[in-house]
C-alpha cells in the first residue's frame, strides 16, 4: 500500500497537468474561434477567456508550491518570494470568484425576455462586463494588498497557536488579532459574491422549469426550450456555480479548522489546495461541453469514422 505522503503527490501532480492542460485547451479554443472563426464569437466568451486565464494562474502559484512541499522542498522562499506567491494566488482566487459571479449574472441578463425590466441591461452588457472586470481586479488588489504586511516567510514547521500558515508563509504573530479581522472581511467579500451567485442560479431555475412546463404543451418536440443554445449555456453555467459553491464550501471549511485549530497539520494544507483548485481543474471541462467549435468538430469527426468504416466493409 502506498503512504499518503505519495498519495497526496500524485493527486497534486495529476490535478496539475489535468487543469493546465484543460485551461490550456479551452484558451486556445477560444483564440483559434476569435482568429478563424469570428461568426462564432459571442461576448461571454471575453469573459470565460478572464476566467480561463485566472483559473491557470491560480492552478500555478497554488500547486507548484505544494508539489516542492510534498517533496522536502522547505523554505526555499525568503519573505518577498513567499508574499509574491502568496499575494498572486490570493488574487487569482479572489478574481475567480468575481469572474463566475459575472458569468452567472451576465446569463441571466442574456436569457431574459425582452420585456422585462432587465431588458434594458442587455444593450449595455458589453460596458457592464468589462467594467465588473476591471473593478474585480482593483478591489481584489487593494484587499490582498493590505495581507501583505501580515506574513512572513516560514520558519518554523512545528507552529502553534491561532492563525494563518500554507506551507510558505504564515502570520507575523501566531494568535493575531489582526489576521482574524482581515480573515473575517475576505469571508464577507467572498460570501457577498457567493450570494449574487446562489440568487442568479435561483433565478436561472426558475426560468428553465417556467420554459419546461410551457415546452409540455408543443407539440413538436423541435421547438422545444431545451435543445436551444441558451438552455444548454444556462445548463452550463448552473453546473459551474454548483462545483464553485461545493468546493468553495469544503475549501472555507478546512481553511477555519486551520486557523482556528491549535495544531498545525502539514498534510491539511496539500489537501485544502486540491480542494481549492478542484473548482478551475473542473471548470474548462464544463465550458467545453457544448462549444460549437468542439460540437462541430467531433460531428466532423464522426462522419469522417462512418466514412473510413464504409470504406473498409465495401473495399
């Protein structure tokens, strides 16, 4: 039987590749759309391609540093690499959840119908989006700006007491009651967005049960609701903010036993970054289920398979 210490290795390593290669494809799937297929181009994609690009950043900074961990590689930063690295994954995370926030609203606007009193967001979606954008980055850089004063490098791997620590950094006074406050404003700021999430996907569901009951009484099941791209992008998004919720829940969870706990586990962190990045690993997957881009391509190939098989029963 293999110790956890190599379990707890492949599980980093392999959610590593699997979410830089997922991210990776779903980037260049979105480039090779705006490059060869602009018809195709719809303006969620902008902000899918924000998230896709946070998603790889935070993939990065988080498991390649518990990837050196779970192999001995103890205090190799000194105080500035470590607030870098702690600082940018913090940034990046903060910035994931402000980008599926957007996502989420930003389906809700498109499916409503045209009379409503949100119609009038839908000619200014294109301004809203890359506003929310920007002011997600501003806000998540001024919060996590004021954490940097908080940590220095590790020095010791046997800490005790309250507070925050990640294998790199920890808090410059274990017990703080700075690091409390600052840990209670960034679950506030994450759960305000959380909440916009939960209230969009209420709505979402509400919407496609409303499109199900009316799609009971047609006749023809080609003018069903469900087949139409904005059922399956809205189906998208609803698994995207229920995978978000899920892990976002798990990883708040082991992160407060963290804290608040006396003892510090070396282990508790490797597992709370793969809870963390469980979320962008899954998330390119999801998008990817119903692109056209993709659709078209396995369509393509499944006729060249019936073809090359045709060929071969008659040759």
């Amino acid at each position: 039987m293999l110790p956890s210490d190599t379990i707890i290795q492949i599980f980093l390593i392999f959610q590593f590749c699997l979410g830089i290669l997922g991210n990776s494809a779903l980037l260049l799937l979105y480039i090779y759309t705006f490059v060869f297929r602009p018809h195709y181009k719809k303006l969620i994609d902008s902000v899918c391609i924000h998230l896709t690009i946070v998603n790889i950043l935070m993939i990065v900074f988080l498991l390649t540093k518990d990837i050196m961990l779970s192999f001995g590689a103890h205090n190799f930063l000194d105080d500035i690499g470590c607030k870098a690295v702690l600082f940018s994954f913090r940034v990046s995370r903060g910035l994931s959840i402000c980008s599926t926030c957007v996502l989420s609203t930003f389906q809700v606007i498109t499916i409503t119908s045209s009379n409503s009193k949100w119609a009038c967001f839908k000619a200014r979606l294109s301004t809203w989006t890359f506003s929310s954008l920007l002011c997600s980055w501003l806000i998540n850089l001024l919060i996590y700006g004021f954490m940097l004063d908080m940590v220095i490098a590790k020095t010791n791997n046997t800490l005790v007491g309250h507070g925050y620590t990640d294998g790199l950094c920890q808090n410059k006074l274990m017990g703080n009651h700075n690091s409390g406050s600052f840990l209670s404003i960034v679950t506030i700021y994450d759960l305000f967005f959380c909440t916009i999430m939960m209230c969009a996907s209420l709505y979402m569901v509400a919407f496609l049960y409303r499109h199900w009951e009316g799609a009971q009484h047609l006749r023809s099941p080609n003018l069903s609701f469900q087949s139409s791209p904005e059922c399956k992008a809205t189906h998208s998004i609803l698994s995207l903010v229920s995978c978000f919720v899920l892990t976002y829940w798990l990883n708040n969870s082991v992160t407060l036993y963290g804290f608040y706990s006396n003892d510090k586990f070396p282990k508790l962190g490797s597992i709370n970054s793969l809870l963390m990045t469980s979320y962008p690993t899954i998330c390119p997957f999801l998008l990817m289920k119903n692109n056209k881009v993709i659709l078209q391509f396995i369509s393509s190939f499944s006729v060249l398979r019936m073809t090359c098989f045709q060929s071969l029963l008659h040759g």
